[in-house]
C-alpha cells in the first residue's frame, strides 16, 4: 500500500508536468526530429541523440526529457519507411521489417505494410509505456535476477531463430549463420586482448565491424544493385494500392500475434546489451512459428510486418528500465540517453534508486512522455506517408544515386573511417552472393549481432562457474542452472524443433531456382576458405588465452562441419537439388537487362573517387556522370537533382556535426568545407 501511496501523487504531479504547451511544443519537436533522423538510413536513435546532446546543458528537466522522449520513441516508427519503402533497413531494429514489408510494396501494396506497421509501431509503444508505468516500482527483483547464465540464454534464444529463418536447406542458414558469428569475432577480443583474423597494420580491423555496416551491407547494397539492374520502380504497377484501411484490419485480425510480440519486445528490452538488435529477429521468428502457412513469409507476409513492429516499438519502454532503475544502459541510445540527464537543469537528476526515491514525478513523466511521443508519432507517419510512399513509384535509376550517397554517408558516420566505405563494399558483396545463392541473410546478420554477447556472456559465465564447481558441485549447478536458465532452455529447444520442421516452407529470399552447379560449389569453397583461416587463425592464439579462442574455435569447427556435408552433398546430388539455387540462373535477375557487375561498378566509382576527390567533390561527378550516362536524364533535370544532393547532404552533416570522407586532394590542399 505504501508504494501505491507514493505512486499516485506522482502519477498525477507528472501529468501536471507534461500537459503544458511549452512542453507539448518540445515533444512534437523532438518527434519531428526523429522522424527526420529515422527516414534516413544508418542514422538511428544513437545520432539523432548525440545531435541533442550539446543541447542539453542547463535546460530544464522535463523539457529537454520531452525532446530526447520525442525523439527515442519514433525511430522505430519512422525507420519503417526506409524498410519497407526502399529494402534499406533504417536501424538495426528494423532489419526483420525488410524480409516481407518491401515484397509488400514491390506488389504495389506499400500503404497497406506502412499502414499495419505504423499501427502495430502505436500498440507496441503504448505497450511498452503501460508495462513501465505498472513495473516500474516492481521491476528491480525481475532485472536482477536476470544474472550471466540468464543473459547467455536469452543470447541463445536469438540464436534459435536461426533454425526458424535457414531457408529451404537448413545447413546453408546454419552455415550462414556461423559466417556471421565469424565476422562477429574479428578484432581483438573482449577477454584478453587477443588478435583475430586482424593485425595493427590495419588499425581498422581491430575493433572489428560495425553493425551499421554489416545491416547496411548484407541488405541494403544487394537490394539496390537488384533493382537498379530492373531499371523500373520499385512497385511494378507503379501504384500505391488502396491498403491503409486493409492495413488496420490486419492488425486487428493479428492483434493476439501483436500483443504477444509486443511482450517479448518488453522482456528482450529489459535485458542490457540486447535490445533492438534481436528483438525484431526474435519477434519475427515468432510469428513464423505461430503462422499455419508459412509459403508466404519472405513474399510479402503481413504477418512479416506486424510482429517486428509490435516488439521494435515496445521495447524502448522495456530498455528504460533497467535505465532508470539501475543506470545500466539497455541499449546505446539509452547510454546516450543516461549522459544526457546528467546535463539537464542543475545536474542533480540521477538515474538509478535515487531517481525512482527523489523524482519519481520525473520519472513518471518520462513513462507519459513516451506514451505521447508514440501517438504522435504515429499520426505524423500516416500524415506524411502518401508522400514518402511515392518513392516507390519513381523509376529506381532516379533513386540509386541518392540512395548509395545516403548509405556511403551512413556507414562513414560509425567510425569516421575510409575503411567504413571498403567495409561497406566488402560486405555487399558478401550480401549479394547470399541472395544469388539463396543462403539466409537474416541468418548471416542474426550470428554477427550476438556474437559479441555470446562470447562476453559465455566467457564470464564460465569463469564464475568454474570458481563455484571449486566451491562444491551443487553451487555451480545451482548457478548455471536457475530456473530462469531451465525455462529459457526449454524455449530455445522448442524453437529449434519447431524451426527444423518448419524451415523448409520458408523462402526468406523468394523463388530462387537451381542452376548449374559450378556458381554455387565456388562460393561455398569460398566460405570453407574463410573458415579454415579462422580456424587456423584463432588456433595460433595462446593457450593462456583460452578465453578469447574458444568461440571462435567452436563456432568455426561448427560452420566447417557445415560447409563439408554441403560439399559432399552438391557433389552427389544432382543440378536440379535446392543446394543449386542461384538466381542468376532464372528469375528478374536472369532476365534484367543490365549485368551485375557492371551496376556494382557505379558504387566502387564512387568510392573510388572519393578516396582521391574527397566526398562532396565525388559525389558531385558521381552524380551528374550516373544521371546523364546511366538514366539518361536531361542537362536541367541533372543538374537540379545533383546541386538538391550535395545540398541535402551539405544540411545533414552540418545539422548532425559529421565530416565527410576525405580524399588525397584533401591531404594535398587546404580547401573550404564542405570540399575539405
């Protein structure tokens, strides 16, 4: 009774807090401005806040909680666009939304994917708001029981999610998957500081890849090379299709589907270190495993829309609280968000017990905040969407250009590296040899993003297993086997049966016909390669460093394994097999009218002039070359839309205080920004 005596009063101080006009004012600024920074690519909540950051200092407490609310809560909203609209993920959390939102809008169907996510995005967000208004006095026992062994399971449920999305041939979605957890590795590791498949004469490799990176890469440059090489729009029929209202009636025939993605948002959301980078993976599996006919998912299944969207949305108010509670950041986003509320008023808001004890009225009113960022966010998305959603109407050779200068400046952002832009290419080559061999991307990109957690998760794990074995067998039993462990471990097996039965009804890359067998034996001696270098690589680690070749070493010998069956069954079976999938055999691509290679080619001339130009200067020869060359278009028209590019990119950088990629021009001369 005592906590419900504190909590009303605060309830309604913390509606006297927000119901003002100044700080409605500053909500729908800070909802305008998310939606801004989640149309764009790579960007995300963690830019869009550091672009607030200097902001911060000194303002008064609920307005500038009502600017950053603003903005955290719509990203997940307004990243949809970009998913669904283009086939480019628009953050980390919204990677799943692309496997069936954007085969949506290639029919022509986009309102109607926009429509089901933007109404799942609302119910998810409102979700996530009511669960941290009834926990967020109760929550604490939750989270801290959540220990290492917890943490390491909820890693490996994501994992699971592998068996649901291998595709047809489940050895290939397996192997895909240890490829990423590969890549994931690279760099020095966590534990000891050992080197993997890196080495300090490349700096760059030793902090390894950057999740913008590899999501931009794996999805986003095949998705784009694919349609260039069409040269059509991205909707067929060039028609948006009459689905806003066909949208909400999905959702509401799905809604048991959206309320239980919407749960698993808020829990994934609790867990530091997860967050939005596997939520939507876990969600989406979900609702591949609860669908009867699983023929359609990777096609345009709604169902594909709905889930990701509940949960990528109800799991900002489940990363708050251990944010608020404890100070522990569940994502990067709310580590920003924590540094931020140190610098607002006289920087006494601390977050943590003492906030929940002191300012309970604020923290209250971050939970209302969140609920109306949500709604109005919401509106803003379906106000703006029939124009937004024209984009898939415009011939696509008019979009590429714009859409490789948006992604080269996105990747560019996570390490201010000229290798970001090599990385980038690098890895969509990787993204594109997986879509032409029907090997799962998803898959890939789920084994990258948890393999750090695995490895930190597991290592630690271990080392305070192996101090309770020393204390008594049963002790370290008891440690890794709690019963948090026992029910996440029966969840985790569960999904792996019913992955197993279920893959093979799954295309996660469409109709992908089999060709001969010569492309596909090549690439997957290709990927043996890299294993064995791995393998050989994590080998030579010292034994004193135990910790930091495990993984590697295990996860390797797992991917081989794969990798050695597939080759033994490609050489027996014959050229008809699903092992021989390749869609440069039959399909769009088989038929499209221009060649890959000379499409990839546009890109690697724009990095490549980047490296000696300098960014701007690249982009503005890119652009002018591609659009009069490339799409034929007029001198007016070229020139208009090459000067509306480096303009848009000029008021980004400047906005969000980016540089751009330097080049050997740059070295050599001291010129003015934006050239500099």
């Amino acid at each position: 009774m005592d906590v419900f005596a504190t909590a009303l009063p605060a309830l309604g101080e913390a509606w006297a807090l927000i119901l003002q006009p100044i700080v409605l004012g500053y909500l729908v600024l800070g909802v305008v401005m998310g939606l801004a920074v989640g149309v764009f690519p790579g960007l995300g909540g963690i830019a869009g806040l550091s672009l607030l950051l200097p902001f911060m200092f000194g303002m008064e407490p609920v307005l500038g909680l009502a600017l950053m609310i603003g903005m955290v809560a719509v990203v997940p909203t307004s990243d949809t666009f970009s998913s669904v609209l283009m086939g480019i993920p628009g953050s980390s959390a919204s990677q799943a939304t692309v496997l069936d939102g954007f085969p949506l809008a290639k029919k022509g169907q986009a309102a109607r994917a926009l429509s089901a996510a933007f109404t799942s995005s609302l119910f998810g967000g409102l979700v996530g708001a009511l669960f941290l208004t009834l926990f967020i006095l109760v929550a604490r026992p939750i989270v801290l029981a959540f220990g290492l062994p917890e943490m390491l399971m909820m890693t490996v449920l994501g994992l699971s999610m592998v068996a649901v999305l291998a595709g047809r041939v489940a050895l290939k979605g397996l192997a895909a998957a240890g490829l990423g957890l590969l890549l994931g590795t690279i760099g020095e590791a966590d534990a000891g500081g050992s080197l993997r498949m890196a080495t300090y004469d490349i700096p760059y490799l030793t902090d390894g890849l950057d999740l913008v990176i590899v999501g931009l890469g794996i999805f986003a440059i095949p998705e784009i090379i694919g349609l260039l090489r069409q040269d059509r729009a991205i909707a067929k029929d060039a028609t948006l299709g009459a689905g806003w209202g066909d949208g909400v009636r999905d959702w509401v025939e799905n809604k048991w589907l959206s309320i239980r993605c919407s749960l698993i948002g808020v829990l994934v959301g609790i867990i530091p270190g997860l967050g939005g980078s596997v939520v939507d993976w876990i969600a989406y599996g979900h609702a591949v495993q609860t669908t009867k006919d699983k023929s359609q998912f990777g096609k345009g299944e709604i169902r594909g829309v709905i889930g990701p969207e509940s949960s990528n949305n109800a799991k900002e108010g489940g990363g708050l609280v251990p944010t608020l509670l404890f100070g522990i950041p569940g994502s990067g986003s709310m580590a920003i968000f924590i540094g931020a509320i140190a610098l607002l008023g006289s920087g006494d808001i601390e977050v943590g017990p003492a906030m929940l004890r002191d300012n309970l009225n604020i923290t209250y009113s971050i939970v209302w905040l969140l609920a109306l960022a949500n709604v109005v966010g919401t509106v803003l998305c379906i106000a703006a969407s029939g124009g937004i959603a024209k984009l898939t109407t415009i011939r696509f050779t008019y979009l590429a250009p714009f859409l490789f200068m948006l992604i080269s400046f996105a990747a560019f952002q996570s390490g201010q590296n000229f290798e970001d832009l090599l990385a980038l290419v690098a890895i969509g080559l990787i993204g594109i040899f997986l879509r032409r061999f029907d090997w799962s991307r998803p898959a890939f990109l789920i084994g990258f993003v948890l393999s750090n957690p695995v490895e930190k998760f597991s290592n630690q794990a271990f080392q305070i297993a192996s101090f309770r074995f020393r204390q008594g067998f049963n002790e370290g039993i008891e440690y890794l086997f709690s019963p948090i462990v026992i029910v996440l471990l029966i969840v985790t097996v569960v999904s792996v049966v019913m992955g197993i039965r279920q893959a093979k009804s799954i295309r996660v890359e469409g109709d992908v016909q089999s060709g001969s067998k010569r492309a596909p034996m090549v690439f997957l001696f290709v990927v043996t390669a890299y294993t064995v270098c791995a393998l050989i690589n994590a080998n030579m680690i010292p034994d004193y460093n135990l910790t930091d070749k495990i993984v590697p070493l295990l996860v390797g010998g797992i991917t081989l394994l794969c990798c050695l069956i597939l080759t033994v069954q490609m050489i027996l079976r014959p050229e008809t097999d699903a092992l021989f999938a390749d869609k440069e055999a039959f399909g769009e691509d088989a038929d499209a009218p221009y060649g890959l290679w000379p499409t990839l080619a546009w890109f690697g001339g724009l990095i490549a002039a980047t490296w000696v130009l300098g960014f701007i200067l690249a982009l503005a020869v890119f652009l002018v070359t591609f659009l009069r060359v490339r799409a034929q278009s007029s001198w007016p028209r070229t020139l208009i839309l090459t000067a509306s590019g480096i303009a848009l990119m000029c008021v980004m950088a400047g906005a969000l205080n980016r540089d751009f990629p330097p080049g050997l021009l740059q070295s050599a001369t001291n010129l003015p920004w934006p050239l500099n």
